[in-house]
C-alpha cells in the first residue's frame, strides 16, 4: 500500500505565484476521469493552505467539466469575507483557460457552542467482519484503489439485478486507515458508487455537491455511510449523504445534484 493522500490533493504555488494542481489517475472513477469529491477536497485543502481560515463548516461546489488525468490544473483562491466568526472563500479551477469547477467555503474558528443529534448511523456489522469487495474481483484501481469499503451485502446492481431502492449503507476509509482530514471528509461524501445504480442507471454524474462538516472522526477509523436518492426528475436526480464516526456522532452531510448519461 503506498500513501497518496493527501499529497495527491495538495496545490502547489510557483515562482509566478500561480497555485497549480497536478491531475493524477489515481482517482479516477470507471469513467475514466477524477472523482468529483477528490476535486472538491484539492480545492478544499487550497483554502485551507492559501486564506486566513478556520475549519470548515460547509463547501458548495459546482463542476463544469472534469480535469484531464495527466494534465495540470490551476487554481486561485478568492477571500470573500474573512469575518470574526465565519469566514468564506471562493476557490476556481481551471486548466489552459477552460473553467472546471467552483467551489465556495466557510470556514470558522474556535467556535462551540450547542449540539443535538436527533438521528442515529446505519445499522452495520463491524467492519471486520465484512468481506473486502476487492478480494471479491471489484477493480483496486484508480479511486476504488485508494478508497476501502466493507458493505453488509453486494449490491444488487453489482449482480446485475438492481433492488429498485436507491439505498446504499456501508463502511468507508482512506486507504490503509490513512488519517481523515477536513478535505478527506469532502472526498467520502462523494467516493462510494452512487445508489441511484439500483434503479438501473448505470451512469451518473455529479452537477452539484454541497457538504455540511461536523466532525472529524477518530484517527484510522471506518466511517459509517448513508446515500439515498428518492427523486429522478428530467434526467436530474438528488443524492443525500451522511457519514458518521464509529462512535455514532455525525461527521458531515452532503447533498448533490447529478444528471444520469
């Protein structure tokens, strides 16, 4: 197992002071191009390394076409309001002057205050009594070759029998236990295979994610994960996400809007 994460998500500034990003595959989803959270959690981690911010609170991103694998991409960061308790930044991607995404963040520091959990995390058997999908013939590169899930039961589009409930429930983390930062949170909410696949769709591609951040969890451990979709419309359909910590306190939310190829 070698550790790409982070330093696969970290921008670099030149001697022109231009903030670049190296496109590698090694995210790549089946598709052939980079997943759409390992892009959000580049631009994450650009805000977090290059603007006067706390830790994030929320990130909304819309993607306009996806990074080349192989190619370099740039990116500036744009404080919009660096406030006493919230402060937002936009971050743009691009590459050879075509825009690729925008994403805008807030951030906060040192900010407590109540907390309520008024739902629980799935339902699941330990993850180590789970089998690896892997070792089950699911391919081990590109994203699925850094990201490790253990889920209760194969899904039914992976037989080729999909359920008809877009429902999926599993355990996710960083290669190896890697230690899940801010910006890895983002990349969880959007790297385990959309559930939309159980109603027979077998191409989705995400337009629109919003993350909402509430923890991180412990270090090295799974993280429990909801996706549902309930409504396809013209093509569009909604993806809600949460993820939770082995303890059963939410670490983050997401909702996105995908259209179905």
């Amino acid at each position: 197992m070698t550790d790409f994460y982070p330093r696969d998500t970290i921008a670099t500034r030149t001697q022109d002071g231009i903030l670049t990003l190296e496109v590698s595959d090694r995210w790549n989803t089946p598709l052939g191009k980079p997943n759409g959270g390992w892009v959000l959690a580049s631009m994450l981690r650009a805000a977090m390394d290059h603007a006067d911010v706390g830790r994030p609170v929320v990130a909304a991103i819309t993607y306009f076409a996806s990074p080349e694998p192989g190619t370099t991409a740039t990116m500036t960061v744009t404080p919009v309001k660096l406030g006493r308790r919230v402060q937002t930044v936009d971050v743009d991607l691009a590459c050879e002057g075509k825009p690729l995404a925008r994403m805008t963040a807030s951030f906060a520091r040192d900010h407590h205050g109540a907390t309520h959990e008024l739902a629980g995390p799935p339902s699941l058997p330990d993850p180590a009594d789970l089998p690896d999908p892997r070792a089950a013939g699911m391919p081990a590169d590109g994203l699925f070759g850094r990201v490790e899930y253990r889920m209760a039961q194969s899904p039914g589009w992976a037989e080729g029998k999909p359920s008809g409930d877009p429902t999926a429930e599993l355990w996710q983390r960083l290669d190896g236990g890697t230690e899940i930062d801010w910006p890895a949170v983002a990349l969880l909410a959007d790297a385990s295979p959309p559930p939309v696949l159980e109603l027979g769709h077998l191409v989705s591609m995400t337009v629109q994610l919003t993350v909402h951040f509430h923890r991180l969890p412990a270090p090295g451990s799974w993280v429990a994960s909801r996706f549902t979709t309930r409504h396809v419309s013209d093509g569009f359909h909604e993806e809600d996400g949460e993820l939770w910590d082995a303890d059963g306190h939410l670490v983050a939310q997401s909702r996105q809007l995908a259209i179905l190829l």
